[in-house]
C-alpha cells in the first residue's frame, strides 16, 4: 500500500521548470511513478500548474509546444485530484481565516487533514506551519 502525499504546486511546478529541477524532486517524482507515494491535489492544482507554464511562457522560459508536452506529462502522473465540493469550502475558507493562510494554500492543508495525508511542499506559508502541523514536509525530507 502506497503512502498517501499531498502535493503542492510549488512542487509539481519543479517537475517541468528545469531551472528548479533538483534530485530530490526528481526522486520524489519516481517514487509517485512507481507506486511508492499517492499523490494528491486539490482541482486547484490545475489552475495553479497552468499559471505556472503561463509565467513561464510570458518570460520565455518555454515555448507553447513545450507548454502542451508539459500537459502530457502532468497528465500522465498517477494522481487522485479532488473537487472542491468533495472537500467541503467551508472548511478551506475555516481553516483560511484560522491561519491566515491563502485559501489556495489552505486547500492543500485541508486536503492533508481530511485525507490523513503529508503535505509535502517547498511554500513557506505552509512550511511557517510545521510546528502546529507536522505532517507537512519540506520536499528536501525526501532526499
């Protein structure tokens, strides 16, 4: 049985950026291959991912056939992504208002606690939090 994560933008992001590329975020990325590790995102992840490849685009990082092979390839990710409406809003906006965090950034957190999941992420808002929550992990603790 694989060990369930739930994956942050700030993450997955890396996966396609070369420049952030890291070993650690590459075997991190194996392991989801693999089986090792269940990844799952909130629907929002999508719309974060493209916001991603949309900057990158805009600074000329990558180009547009780039932009479609990086959708074939987060696509190809064994992932489970949740609706929101399976998550509950009101809980996200909750949990928002209680640790005055972006409702983005708490949509992963809530998604790690209703799901008895690690939040592996590299934002620091989250990360600000992992005394009171420690289940969420800096991605360099998968190395």
């Amino acid at each position: 049985m694989s060990i369930s994560l739930v994956m942050d933008c700030s993450v997955s992001a890396s996966w396609f950026l070369t420049r952030e590329q890291e070993s650690v975020y590459e075997s991190l990325l194996a392991d989801i291959l693999e089986g090792g590790y269940e990844m799952i995102v909130p629907d929002l992840w999508w719309y974060e991912v493209m916001n991603v490849i949309r900057g990158a685009m805009l600074r000329q990082r990558i180009e547009e056939n780039d932009a479609r092979q990086i959708f074939v390839f987060l696509k190809g990710i064994p992932k489970r992504v949740i609706e929101i409406g399976e998550q509950g809003q009101f809980g996200i906006l909750k949990l928002a208002m209680e640790e005055t965090l972006s409702v983005y950034d708490a949509a992963y957190l809530y998604l790690a606690i209703s799901n008895g999941a690690d939040l592996v992420t590299s934002d620091t808002d989250l990360l600000g939090l992992k005394d009171k929550y420690s289940f969420i992990r800096d991605v360099s603790e998968y190395k």
